[in-house]
C-alpha cells in the first residue's frame, strides 16, 4: 500500500516535509514513527486523513498520515 506521510516542526529537521511510501498491508502507524528513528513519547499529534488517529490505529492504501511533536514551553 501507499501512503502519504507529513512531518511538522522538529520531526522535519533531516528528514523531509512530505514523502510517499510503500508499507506492507496493516501496517500501524507505530510502524512508521520507529522507522522513522522517533519514539513514541516523541509524539504529540496524531493525525490519520485529517482526523485524530492513534499509534495502533491501521493505516490502509492512500491513507495521509501526520506526524506532529509534543510542544513544549514555559
């Protein structure tokens, strides 16, 4: 399957602001975060087709997944 994945904020520093890839049928989106050398505690935001999705949630063919970081500040 294809999907589109979108990284905001620090999650682009070295990597990329939109990229296409090829993953395995079922893939989760915890998946992807590790593939993407992140951790799980890294993640803020969730979004899956311009809803809120979760690390488990299943990812299918065309989906948009959006990657946002936990914000921090005083």
């Amino acid at each position: 399957m294809r999907i589109t994945l979108k990284l905001f904020a620090t999650f682009r520093n070295g990597r990329f602001k939109v990229a296409e890839q090829e993953l395995p049928d079922g893939t989760e989106v915890r998946a992807v975060v590790l593939s993407l050398g992140l951790t799980e505690e890294e993640i803020g935001i969730v979004m899956l087709n311009g809803r809120h999705g979760e690390l488990d949630s299943k990812l299918a063919d065309q989906d948009t997944l959006s990657l946002f970081p936990l914000v921090g500040g005083g």
